[in-house]
C-alpha cells in the first residue's frame, strides 16, 4: 500500500544527502546516501508512519495519485 504514495526526491547541500520526502502523509520524510538508499528508506519511513498512526487512531490520507507542482 504505501508505495501508491508520491514521493520526491532532491539533493540536499546542507546535509549532503538525498532527501525523500512523502506530501501526503505529514513530516514523512527519509534521507540517503543515493537516491535508491533515499526511497528506500521512504518506504519504510511510510510503514511506520502508517502503523504509528493506525495505533493512535489518526485518519489515513487516501493516496491521490501523481501530484501536480507549478
């Protein structure tokens, strides 16, 4: 389930890693050494965004598919 959510990936300079960062589900976000170590780490970042918020009760946004940006 949880790779139906968008995830975007960028270079951060300050922290000299990838970022993964998941819109849909609030402050979800994961880093890396490469961009395949970044979404990894994404996916379980959602995992467990998902378990911590099923144990405490919280709704669960439904994935909305590709996210527009401008």
């Amino acid at each position: 389930m949880t790779s139906r959510y968008a995830i975007i990936i960028f270079w951060s300079e300050a922290d000299d890693c990838f970022v993964a960062e998941v819109p849909e589900l609030p402050g979800c976000m994961a880093d890396g050494r490469s961009y395949r170590e970044a979404a990894a780490n994404a996916e379980v970042a959602m995992r467990e965004w998902i378990a911590t918020a099923t144990e405490l009760g919280r709704t669960i946004p439904e994935p909305k598919g590709r996210l527009q940006y401008a």
